[in-house]
C-alpha cells in the first residue's frame, strides 16, 4: 500500500546561496532523500544580486540559504540586507507558497545543552527576525533559523516536518489564460463609434446634402469592412437606408 509520501506528485526545488555548495551540501542531500523531490542547485552571485533575474523554468519551489557567517543576518528590511530586491522578485515568479527562507550556522543548540534555553532563546531571534525583516516573510511561506548545513543539519524537529510539509506542496500555478480580444470584435466597436459620430454630424449639420452623406457613409462603410474578418456580416448592413431613416424629419 502506498504512503501519502510516496503518492506526492514529484517536485523539483531550486536550492540557492551566495556561499559555496560545500556549505549546504549536507541538506542538499536531506532534501534529495525526500520521496519524488528533485534538488537543483542555483548559485546565486555574491555581489549585485538585485540584478539577477532567477529562471524558474521547471521549478516548482525555491530554498534561499542565507549563512550568517557569509553576510551577517541581513535578509531584508535591515541595514546591508541583501535580499530587498531578490525575494520579491522571487515571490513574482514562484508565488509566495513556493518559496522558503532558511537563515543558518546559527549556533546550535543555542544556550548550550538545555532544550529550554535553546527554545527561549531561538523564538526570541524569531520574534525579531519576524518584525524587523518583515519582508521576507511577506515574500515567503517558511522561514526560519538554523544550525549548520554543511556536514549536518542542524535543525530542530518541528522545523524539518514543517520544511517537509512545504516541499511537498510546492506547485507553480499556471497563468490564467486572458485571450486577447479578435480584431473583428475590436473593429466591429470602432464601427458602432464611427456610427454615432456620422449620426451626430448629421445632426449638428442639417443643411448637408443627402447625397453627399449617403456616399460618405458608403465610403466609411467600405473602408471599415475590407479590415474586418466579420466583413460578410457587416457588409450587408445597408447603412444608406439607415441614414435616409435617420435624416428624413430634417429634409
């Protein structure tokens, strides 16, 4: 019988840091063990990243790893933040579901060996990260600190099962399709304009011979249609007989 994981539908992740690969390498490999997960990895520059456009072609999710040796604990919102620009830019491309912000090589376990202190002090870093780099979680669905990622991944429990749970629904939605208007829709409501703009010339000037706006109609009436693919249709309005209908109380 199969397990809900082994049902998932297959996701493939991008996985991004300005640091080497060697310092995510250990939850590079974690995330690979995961039932029908791909791993991609994205190396992000280490200078002028506001101008690096990610290409999201075939991803379904995107990890940001942000070492604190590399850059500080600087996402957004803070002085040298690195991710102003990048994270929504991110965002717009994959959708704020699909992507995941991982700060780590935090010391861990934080206070040292007490599971309390560690807790007390690891939700205070996150109340801060929360309020002041607020950004980033406006751009994402997961983020959160961690330990090292190198040789191993220090994360705690709850963490991994959450970034489990938020590999396995990452889905790009597609596009709504929006079809573009016909260009017989389009010239058919020019015409319907260029007939209220004859009807009010007609009306605004009386003294105009019948003749002369019966062949001016006609010529309009000609010129529109050869443009129009529903040309068949509106050729056959005979636009004369309604212009002599609508000048007769002023002849």
């Amino acid at each position: 019988m199969e397990t809900p994981s082994s049902m998932a539908k297959p996701v493939t992740i991008g996985i991004c840091t300005s640091a080497l690969r060697s310092n995510i390498e250990a939850f590079m490999e974690k995330v690979s063990s995961l039932t029908n997960v791909t791993v991609r990895f994205i190396e992000l520059p280490y200078n002028d990243l506001d101008s690096f456009r990610l290409s999201s072609a075939e991803l379904d999710g995107l990890i940001i790893c942000h070492s604190i040796n590399n850059r500080r604990f600087a996402i957004t919102d803070v002085m040298d933040a690195l991710y102003d620009k990048f994270l929504p830019h991110v965002k717009q491309k994959l959708g704020k579901d699909n992507v995941c912000v991982i700060a780590h090589d935090f010391p861990w376990p934080m206070a040292g060996s007490s599971h309390e202190n560690h807790i007390r002090i690891k939700n205070t870093y996150m109340d801060s990260f929360r309020s002041k780099q607020f950004t980033t979680f406006e751009c994402s669905k997961l983020a959160m600190i961690c330990g090292r990622l190198d040789t191993q991944v220090d994360m705690d429990k709850n963490d991994w099962t959450q970034f489990e749970i938020f590999a396995r629904q990452c889905q790009v939605q597609p596009k709504p399709f929006q079809p573009k208007p016909s260009k017989g829709i389009t010239l058919g409501i020019i015409g319907i304009f260029i007939g209220f703009g004859i009807g009010w010339y007609v009306i605004n000037r009386p003294n105009i011979g019948t003749n002369t706006l019966i062949q001016m109609c006609n010529t309009t009436s000609e010129n529109f249609v050869q443009f129009s693919p529903i040309n068949s249709m509106l050729y056959h309005v005979d636009m004369s007989t309604m212009l002599l209908k609508l000048t007769a109380p002023l002849m």
